[in-house]
C-alpha cells in the first residue's frame, strides 16, 4: 500500500481532521520557543541509557539528531500533514534502522515528548488544552505508526541484505568453494546411487534449472537428453572407470539440447560419488560447423575462378581461329552467309570471354582502396565516357551537379565502375524507345545528404519488367546478351563502401540511387 | 628495313602456330615456342627477337621468368603477355609489358605491335 493510503486510513482510524490540524497549528507560537530545550533535555536523557546512547557515533551525530527533533517538533505542530510531511516520518524510522535504535526505545521517547508537550499545552493554552491535547495525541499516534511501518521495511530489506552478505561470506570461506561457483563449467556430484548431491552455477546456467530443484534428482533423468542416455550410463555404471570423458547431450529446462563433454571422475568425498565436470561446447561446434562450411564455400569459388580463368585458354584458340578463317574466307571472296557464321562464333567467344571476366570480378573482388576522391569529378568523369555510346543511341546526358562540390573517400575505379555500369544500362534501357520516334536522356545527379554523397542514375526508357525482380542477384539478366553479373557487380562495390544502392522504376522513370558515407569528410568538418 | 622478328611463346601450339601464320602473312618474321624453357632456349641464340609475345602459365618455365630472362639478353626489348590471368602479369618490369587479357582478337595484338613500335615489311 502506498504511503497516501496508509496515511489516510490510519487519520480516518483515529479520527483526525482539519480541526485537529488547525489546533496543532495555534499551538505551535506558544510552545516554539521550548523546542530547543526538549530536544536538549532528550538527547541528554538518552546519554543515562547506555544502550541507547552505544547507538551514536559520537557528540557531532548527537547535535545533528538533536537538530532533527526541534524540525521535527516544528513540523508536527506546523498544522499540514500531506504527503510530504508524512514522507519525512517515515524517513525518520528509517534513519532509526540504520543508526540501529531498538524500537523500544522509539516508543518510550515519543513517550516522554507526549508528556512535555502535553504539559506545556495545559500550561500555555489552558482554554483549548482538551482539544489540543487529543489532536496531539492522534498526530502522534499516526507518527508512531508510520515511523514503526518504515522501521519494519528497512529491517526486513537489511535483514535480507544481511543474509545475502553471510551467504556470500559463507561460499568464499574456502577459496576452492568459491571456484566451483565462479567457473562456467557444469561441476555436478552424485552420490552411489546416481542422484544429485552438487550443481553449481555454472550447470544452474547452462541448464537453466536452479539447484533446489536438481539436488535430489537421479542425474540422467534429469539431465542427461535421450539420445545420448544409454551411452552416458552405461560409462557412469562401469565401477572400473575412475577417470574418463563422455560426450552428451543435455537438456535445458527451455527444451534445448547442448553439447556437453563430461570429464568423469570417481572418487569419494562425503556422499559424493562422482564428480561431473562438464565443458558446454554448443557455440564452439556451431563456430567450427560454420568455419568449415565457409572454407567449403571459399575452395569452390577458388575452384570456379580457376577453372574461369583456365577457360580463357581454349577461348582464345577459338578466338584466332575465326579470325585466320574470317581473314580466308575474306580472301576466297566467301559468301556473306559464311562470314556471318564466322562472325557469329567470334560474337559467341566475345560474350563467354564477358562472362568469364564479370565472373571472376565477382567471385574474387579485389579489395577497395579508398582515396579521398572529388565525386563531382568522377561523376563528371563517368558522363564523359558514357557520351559517345548514348549519342550514337541519340540519347542526351545531363549533369545534375550540386554549388559545391563533395569528396568522399572511396575506391575512384571502383566507383566509376558502378556509374558507368548503371548509365550504360540506362542507355541501352532507352535505346529501342528511340529507334521507334522517341526521345532519351540519362541523367547523372549529384546531392549532398547530411552524412551522406547522393549520386542517381535517371533514364526515361521503359522501365523494369517487374518492380520486384531480383535486379542485384547474380546470373539475373532481362538481356539476351547480359551475363547477370553487372548489377551484382554493381550492389557489391557500392556494400563494400558501406553504401546503399535501391531502384525506383516505372514505365518512363527509372532512378538508381547510391548513397555513400562521408566519413572521411564528416569528420575532418568535426 | 628488314622486318621486325616477334617470339611467340604460348604453350597451346595450334594457336601459337595459326597465330605465326597470320603474324606472316602480315609480313613479320615469327619464331615460336610451346613452353618457357624452349623460349628461354631460343633467347640464348642469335638473332635476338625484336618483341616477345608470351603466355604466362606455361610448362617448363612461365612467361615471368621467360619476361626476365629476355630482358636480361636486352633490357629494353618489348614485352607483350597475352594470358588468362592477367593479374600474375610482373608489373615490376620496366620498361611495363603490355597486357592483353585471353580470349584476345587478332587486331588488338595488332593494334598493340604498333604501340610498341614493331612493324611488319
């Protein structure tokens, strides 16, 4: 229950109410000036009771308490009593917890200061003593209450702390106690007859279960998962084995299974039997199962860039043949239908040779060597080389250059790649518009964001198929003579710069944007 | 002026072989090799070619050693590798051997004998 509510039930209890608040606060100018001296008088009291007074640090302490009465004797008789004023009292018998005064004395004290204050209300305001005194009896009543309820919650809680500290204190007693709790391995002990007498933190971790709960259960039952039982007990049962290893399963209260491998030994030390130490090696075999398969992954890219690069060479017989033919049928004045079929098979070999040199751009990317570069440049740079083919396609290149120019760091050939890639896609995206009446344009637009380089890529050409192909995966290609490699090429440049690259497309508009992070840059501004 | 003699040393022989032919017919004077030790074999004897056109993953010696041990008969003769793994190439050397990456056309290595200043008769 919260302090309001205790408050208020216990003043509805005795009956206090705003008349008794007002006759307190009357009171209060007559007896202010007697304040000091109670509280001097009490202090000086207590310093007759032995055990009472062992209870202060000294005379500095005394002063301060004594000084906390006359406060508080002033905010008792100060005539409001809300949550504020009630927050103190409790703080009161809180501060009694911690300079450790029994509460008989709590009690017997409030005792004496109900008589002098009684005294001094009859003395002083003989004409209201009645109702005086019985509001002062009520307010201290409440006082007494709060002050005892918080006296009780901050012993129960240092009572708790206490035991807590004595456990504690208890398992560090002896050193090697103390390292069977530190230790992340499973320490378990059985007793002759295969139930648990010892689980650590560790198993308590690795389980899931506490040991109140494990400490009297069969071991295997318990813990040890069905498919590896048989094994487990059947080492555990042969009395020849003093020290040896299993590997089991353990099941945790969640239902998981862990690897573990028990290091068994038998030997005797009270109930205990046999000691189980048990390594969890889940993450370990996880890790391991990972690093083998990526290593798997790796040798056959190593094996598929080998055996691309091994291509080249028959590519390249059958290049210059075609051309020793092409170069004789040409001077046996062959027939167009002939040169064009040599001419096709040369086309063949130019196409594998593309695949063969995108594939081995993907399959071992070399690593990218940033250099602060000048964005402006290389997008200018990239609009430059694409010109030639797009006006031969009868399409215009724009620049969208922002006022000031950016720098970022990043790999320049790389990058230009990337532009190059996309705006020769743009092109070849609008051509066939073209050939039919239309217009083209590609625009190349440069933007500074707040920690980042914007460069898009526009084209006004038909659009993508479809809104949801997967564009950036390797070997997709909506081209009959595309390898599927571009884009993914593309996506994996602009990742390795920790960039973004997404595509918004339709019929007429289609927009490939490219953040790159300014890191260099921002940080020389900072 | 007598016409400029290339060695081209690729060990895939039939390509070697119609590449000469060619190289010929457009007026040069080829000598072939199929392997590194043979290339480093001709090198050794007299006349010294005028350009080396070379493989690099070949038997018996591969076109880095060839490179070198050419460059050691005459430091400045002109190197052109024409490979499939165009990455091994020694960028070291100096003066630079021109690379030209496998599958290659007729006219580039053409193209690329001009650049270093060959010429047929």
């Amino acid at each position: 229950m919260d302090l309001q509510k205790r408050v208020a039930e216990l003043r509805q209890y005795v009956d206090f109410g705003e008349a008794d608040a007002r006759c307190l606060a009357d009171v209060r100018p007559l007896l202010a000036p007697d304040f000091a001296r109670i509280a001097q008088e009490f202090y000086d009291k207590i310093r007759e009771h032995e055990e009472a007074h062992a209870v202060f640090t000294g005379e500095e302490q005394i002063a301060r308490l004594q000084r906390s009465m006359q406060v508080w004797l002033g905010r008792l008789l100060g005539g409001t009593y809300d949550a504020a004023y009630y927050a103190q009292t409790q703080h009161v018998g809180e501060v009694h917890v911690r300079i450790g005064l029994p509460q008989r004395y709590m009690f017997t004290a409030m005792s004496r200061i109900r008589l002098e204050l009684v005294r001094l209300i009859v003395e002083r305001a003989p004409d209201r003593a009645k109702a005086t005194n019985a509001a002062l009896h009520k307010a201290l009543d409440i006082e007494l209450a709060v002050m005892l309820e918080s006296y009780h919650d901050a012993m129960a809680s240092r009572v708790e702390r206490r035991r807590a500290l004595e456990q504690e204190s208890g398992a560090i007693a002896r050193a090697d106690v103390a390292a069977i709790e530190l230790t992340r391995e499973l320490v378990v002990g059985v007793d002759d007859g295969g139930v648990i007498r010892l689980f650590n933190a560790g198993a308590e971790e690795t389980t899931g279960y506490g040991r109140e709960e494990m400490i009297g259960q069969k071991l295997v039952a318990a813990l040890v998962a069905d498919e590896s039982r048989d094994a487990v007990e059947k080492v555990l049962a042969d009395t020849k084995l003093n020290r040896f290893s299993v590997d089991g399963f353990v099941k945790t209260r969640a239902g998981k299974l862990r690897d573990v491998r028990w290091d068994v030994a038998r030997t005797q030390i009270g109930n205990i039997h046999v000691f189980l130490i048990g390594h969890d090696y889940t993450e370990e075999r996880a890790l391991a199962e990972l690093s083998r398969r990526s290593e798997k992954l790796a040798a056959v890219g190593t094996l598929a860039a080998g055996l691309a690069h091994e291509i080249r060479n028959p590519l390249n017989g059958a290049q210059l043949h075609v051309s020793y033919l092409e170069r004789t049928l040409k001077r046996a004045n062959a027939s167009a239908e002939m040169l064009e079929a040599a001419g096709v098979i040369g086309d063949e070999i130019k196409r594998l040779a593309k695949l063969v040199t995108e594939f081995l751009d993907f399959a071992r990317p070399n690593p990218i060597e940033r250099k602060t570069t000048s964005l402006g440049a290389l997008v200018e740079r990239a609009a430059g080389l694409i010109e030639p083919e797009a006006t031969q396609a009868h399409v215009k290149v724009i620049r969208d250059m922002p006022s000031k120019d950016i720098e970022a760091d990043v790999d320049a050939s790389k990058i230009e790649q990337v532009l190059l890639n996309l705006a020769r896609n743009a092109v070849e995206a609008i051509a066939p518009v073209i050939s039919n009446g239309g217009s083209g344009r590609v625009t190349l637009r440069l933007r500074r964001q707040p920690k980042a380089a914007l460069i898009e890529i526009e084209d006004d050409g038909p659009g993508l198929q479809s809104e949801n192909a997967p564009i950036f995966d390797a070997f997709f290609t909506t081209k009959p003579q595309g390898t599927g490699l571009g884009l993914a090429i593309t996506h994996r440049i602009v990742t390795d710069h920790d960039g973004t690259i997404e595509v918004d497309s339709h019929a007429g508009h289609t927009v490939f944007r490219i953040t790159l992070p300014l890191r260099g840059a921002t940080e020389n501004v900072s | 002026m007598e016409p400029a003699l290339i060695l081209v040393v690729d060990d895939d022989a039939r390509s070697a072989r119609t590449l000469a032919n060619m190289l010929r017919e457009d007026g040069f004077h080829v000598d072939v090799a199929v392997d590194g030790a043979s290339a480093i074999a001709r090198l050794t004897r007299a006349p010294m070619p005028s350009v080396l056109v070379t493989d690099l993953r070949m038997p018996n010696a591969d076109g880095v050693a060839v490179s070198v041990f050419a460059r050691s008969r005459d430091a400045e003769i002109p190197i052109i590798v024409v490979t499939g793994y165009p990455h091994l190439a020694d960028r070291t050397l100096s003066p630079k051997p021109i690379v030209l990456t496998k599958p290659i056309l007729y006219d580039d290595l053409s193209a690329a004998l001009a650049r270093v200043g060959v010429r047929s008769s």
